[in-house]
C-alpha cells in the first residue's frame, strides 16, 4: 500500500474524510481515486483510535456509514491492483473495483431443472450404445434421455452407488456441481462406471471442471450455447458456454459424433491416470 500523509488531528481528519467522501459520491470521473484517499484517511484514522471506540468515533464525525467506510479501506488496500483491472481506473465504479473476481459459472441462476435438447442425448446414445443411469434426473427428463435407471431429487443420486454407462447433467449450483464431478470421477477409476458423458458448463477454471479433465479421455466445446430447456418447456438463455466430458475408450466415436456441435480433443493421460 502506498504511504499515507501524516496527520496526527482528529478533527482534521474527519474535515478531510468528508471532504473527499463528497469528491468521491459527486466526480464520477475521478471518483475511484477519491474513494481511495478517503480509504488512506480512514485508515490513518482508525489506527489513532482506542480499541472499541472506531464506530462510535465515526458515527458522529464523518458523513460516512459503517458499510461506506469498509469499502473506501478496501479501495485503497487493493489499490495496486485495482489500478491494473483498467487502463483508466476513473471509468470502473467502486464496486467494480472492489468486487471479488469470481468463475463466470456463478453467475448462473441456481435453478437445477434443466433439461437437455434432444440431439445432443441422442449423440450421447450413439456413443454409449445405451444409458444405464442417469444419477441426477427426473421423470420428466428421462422421457428423453432413456436411461434404464434415474436418480432423482427426490433419493439422492449422490448417496448411492453409480454403475455402467452414465448419462450425466449434473445440477449447476456451486454447492452441487463439485460433489457430482468428484462422484462420477471416483466410480470411473474403480472402474463401477465403465464410461460416461458430461454436460457442464465450460468453467475450465474452477476445481470441479479440472477434476472432471483429470479422469476425462476427450471434450466437446459446442460452437454454441446449449439452450437448456425449463420443466414447463420455456427454453433457456444460458450466460455461457457448455463442454461435454467424455470418459471411455471410444474417443474416435466420441469424437465423430459430437463434432457436428463444435471443437473435440483428446485429453491427454495425467499422472493419475497413467498411475492407474
């Protein structure tokens, strides 16, 4: 962090404080450099304050809330990088320049009943032969994919035990997606699933997308976005790309198949797999 200006008055701080909270709320266009000398004040402040006594000495001193204040701190912490997310800082908000980068895979909705259009299960039952279980479905959507065996919301396809050829679509929230790609990659180097198709969003940078390659013989990355379909049949806007996972030993096939939909490759064997 860069060195703050000395100023041992209290009183003088709280003027400054204002003063550049006001620039900061009012001047868009060098608002975030405001907003990062406020935070260098308020941190020079703070440090001259009795333990407890932070809030209260904010409260009837400075125009700035509680909430206002952490953020101005952070600015001006994260400065150095900040200064780099733009060639000119004074066009991100203070928000922008705060927020957490995050996988664009957050973004989604939440909402886990999506169904696969048609053609892209039809390619997954060329490849498989058949279905055998699809460990994260619903009545409704088993009416096209055809597995022989479906688990749903209702029993908990991560509880049990997953077996032969595997159909998956795994639901997308954060708290769920991983738990599926570790499952499917666990049942695939005990060898209880003999092969497997994915769905997923292309979130090549999160943990569970890397797990998922760890295992993975070849990928799909469709030239465009899969638009799933709702329960009662609206067809979705997806906010990203998708890939499909391929696990087994008829990459050719695989790869045959699912290229009228985009770009495939082969996974090359990681350590783990060449151990195996």
């Amino acid at each position: 962090m860069r060195e703050i200006r000395s100023i041992s008055n209290l009183h003088q701080l709280s003027t400054e404080i204002n003063e550049s909270h006001c620039k900061a709320t009012s001047a868009a266009s060098t608002a975030l450099e405001h907003a990062r000398r406020t935070g260098e004040l308020l941190i020079e402040a703070k440090s001259q304050i009795e333990h407890g006594g932070w809030l209260q000495w904010l409260k009837h001193n400075c125009d700035v809330s509680p909430r206002q204040a952490q953020r101005y701190i952070k600015v001006c912490e994260n400065w150095e990088s900040i200064s780099t997310k733009n060639d000119a800082t004074s066009y991100l908000t203070i928000d922008d320049a705060i927020a957490e980068p995050k996988p664009h895979v957050s973004h989604n909705s939440g909402e886990n009943e999506w169904y696969t259009p048609q053609p892209f299960v039809e390619s997954a039952r060329v490849v498989l032969k058949s279905i055998d279980l699809d460990p994260a479905s619903s009545e409704v959507a088993n009416r096209t994919v055809r597995a022989e065996k479906i688990h749903s919301l209702d029993d908990d396809g991560l509880s049990k035990k997953w077996n032969g050829r595997v159909w998956l679509n795994p639901p997308y929230a954060s708290n769920l997606i991983g738990a599926f790609a570790e499952k499917l990659v666990d049942h695939v180097s005990d060898g209880s699933v003999s092969t497997a198709i994915v769905l997923v969003n292309n979130a090549t940078e999160t943990k569970w997308f890397q797990t998922l390659l760890s295992r993975a013989n070849a990928v799909c990355f469709p030239s465009s976005r899969i638009r799933f379909i709702s329960p009662d049949g609206n067809i979705g806007a997806p906010l990203q790309g998708q890939a499909l996972v391929y696990f087994g030993d008829e990459v050719q096939s695989f790869r045959s198949e699912f290229s009228k939909f985009g770009f495939c490759l082969d996974v090359p064997p990681s350590k783990e797999k060449a151990r195996d």
